[in-house]
C-alpha cells in the first residue's frame, strides 16, 4: 500500500490520471445515458479495469473511481435499487484497485447537477432550490460508502457553487476521511477566477481553511488557460493544490457532445507546480498519451 496521500503530497507533486469516461469510450463502450462511465460498474466492470490500467502504465499514481455519476437517485431511475447502488458504488473502489495496483485510489464524488444529467454542473443552477441540507443527504451516503470500500481520499470534483462546497466540506468533516475540494472555474476578462456560479473562486476555497479532513483544494474539468488564476486564488486557503483540467473543449449538455479544439499544454504545468500545484492530471478528454506528458514533464 502506499504511504498516506498527504504525506506524499508534502514531499512533492503526484500525477492524477484523465478522463475515465474519455477513455472508456474511446474503447468502443457507451456512455452517452445518464448513468455515464457509472453504467459499466455493473455492465462491464473490466472495462473500467482495463481503463484504470490505461492511466496507470502511463504514469497516474491516483486512480479515480468511476462513481462520478454513482449516485443512489441516479441508480434508482435505472431501476437499481439502493442496496445494489451502494454495492456499485463500492465496486468502483474494488476496481480501481484491480486495474492500478500500488496507486491511491480517489473516490470521485460528482456534483448534484452531474446526477441530473443535464449539464448543470456547468452552472450550479440548482444550488438554490436544493439548499445545503439536502446537498449534504444527498452526497452522504456515496461518501460513506466509498470510504468504508478503502478509498485513499475522497475527490469532491467538478463543484460549481459556493453552498455545493459548503454542503461537501460539511460532510467531509463529519466523516473524517481525506478529501480534496475540486471547483470548475472560468475566469472572466477582470481576471478573476469564479465558480460557475459567479462566486469568488477565493472566498470558496477560504471555507477550506481549518477543516482538517482537506488535504487539497483546486481545479478540475475547467479550461486550461483558467488554471493558473484559478490556482492563485485556491492559494489563500493555505493548502497543497490540485489541477487537473480538461482539454479545453466545450460540453453541450443537449447535443451530449464535446465541441472545439484543445489539449492541454505539458509546458503549462512547471507553473501550476510553482504555484503549489501538489496533485496534477487531467478531466474530461484528457487520454493517457496525456497523462504520460504530463507525468514526464513533472519527473
């Protein structure tokens, strides 16, 4: 097994993995219903295996779970129930181990908006409606449940809002295990990173600061150029950073098809390390051929 996270992130950068969802379907699977890369944990968990391999033998030290859309509600409109969708999600653990042995296994817990399916965790449109409280009893029992199968750490990812934050960080306390705070950002022409939400991406990560379950706060699936503003601003919570953006690409929830050109520049990453960057790698449409400039970059 590996040391603790955090103590590897004290001595130096660790490179995260890609795109899973990217990967997988690059392989020939499906992943275009709601359930996401989350379908195959129980259709065809080799596959997931196979993918996790992928990122592995081209440098990743973290494997991320395929629970990013692993979610009780969003089984249960698929008719699983939510015995067998705690069972899938714990599976994604169990696979992610299979596929990188010897590498920390990240819990990937999505945002609200990525059960709905619709692209909102683009927007954090929900957060209002919602409300902190249900937030939290929503994102509880996948937490739970990923830590109890043996996650290393929990990766709280792709959140667009400041009380989606509030609702994670919350939970993380309460559960005691090692998290990281993940925002999407954009950074408008004041040069000022925010969530998706409009909030300042800085007064976000300061909810960080003295939750002791933390271990890193920073960015994913937002446009590379963001990264360093966005990094800048996660600064001021005084903890090791994370980035791993995507390619740079645009989602359009209704087409569910990715528009644009990008890739992420390895000539970027010495700054985001000199900024504090602790953890680096990739998102959405971020391959291994990726990652493996990436890993190269930093060693």
């Amino acid at each position: 097994m590996p040391p603790p996270l955090a103590d590897a992130l004290a001595a130096g950068p660790v490179v995260l993995d890609g795109g899973l969802s990217t990967e997988l379907e690059a392989r020939g699977h499906d992943v275009s219903s709601a359930l996401w890369s989350a379908r195959l944990l129980r259709d065809d968990p080799d596959a997931v295996v196979a993918a996790h391999a992928a990122f592995a033998a081209a440098g990743a030290q973290v494997a991320t779970t395929a629970s990013y859309q692993a979610t009780v509600e969003g089984f249960a409109a698929a008719g699983i129930d939510r015995t067998e969708a705690l069972a899938l999600v714990a599976r994604s653990v169990q696979l992610a181990r299979r596929g990188a042995p010897g590498s920390w296994v990240a819990g990937s817990v999505g945002p609200y908006g990525a059960a709905l399916a619709d692209g909102s965790e683009y927007t954090g449109g929900y957060v209002e409606e919602v409300g902190v409280a249900r937030l939290r009893a929503f994102h509880r029992p996948r937490m739970a449940a990923l830590a109890e199968a043996g996650a290393d750490v929990l990766a709280c990812e792709t959140v667009p809002a400041a009380a989606e934050a509030e609702a994670l960080l919350a939970e993380a306390d309460a559960l005691g295990v090692p998290v990281w705070l993940s925002l999407t950002t954009v950074v408008g022409g004041d040069g000022v990173a925010r969530t998706r939400r409009g909030e300042p991406a800085a007064e976000v990560f300061a909810m960080a600061r003295g939750v002791g379950a933390v271990v890193a706060v920073g960015v994913n699936c937002t446009d590379p150029a963001a990264v360093g503003p966005s990094l800048d601003a996660a600064a001021t919570a005084g903890l090791p950073l994370v980035a791993y953006p995507n390619s740079g690409e645009g989602w359009d929830a209704a087409a569910r098809a990715w528009t644009g050109a990008g890739g992420v520049d390895p000539a970027a990453v010495p700054g985001w390390v000199a900024a504090g960057a602790r953890l680096v790698g990739g998102c959405c449409r971020v391959r291994p051929s990726d990652v493996a400039a990436l890993a190269r970059t930093i060693r």
